[in-house]
C-alpha cells in the first residue's frame, strides 16, 4: 500500500488574492482513477479514504 504523503498548507494564494488548492498529481490520478475526476469533491473523498485532511474550500 502507498504511503500518505505529509500534507502541508491547503491554501495558498496566487498573484490575483485567488485561493489555490494544494494537491499532488499522486492524488489528482487517483481521484482520477477512482472517480473519473479530481474536482476537490473527489479529492477529499480520496483524503477521507486515506485519513488525512481535507482540502478547504
């Protein structure tokens, strides 16, 4: 079984003060696999499934 990755930040912000959701494409290609998308729906579906945080949003 993979490892879960340390999960740092969830939030940061890009020039325009817009927030971004901070994931790995580890995460993204699961969701992917599992779901059919990585919206932040599914990835913290996937997060959940793991034990680990939830993105905010």
């Amino acid at each position: 079984m993979a490892q879960i990755p340390n999960y740092q930040r969830e939030i940061e912000f890009s020039q325009e003060d817009a927030p971004m959701l901070e994931f790995n494409d580890e995460e993204s290609n699961v969701a992917i696999n599992l779901f059919g998308c990585d919206c932040p729906a599914c990835i913290n579906s996937l997060r959940q499934m793991r034990g680990a945080t939830p993105l905010v949003y």
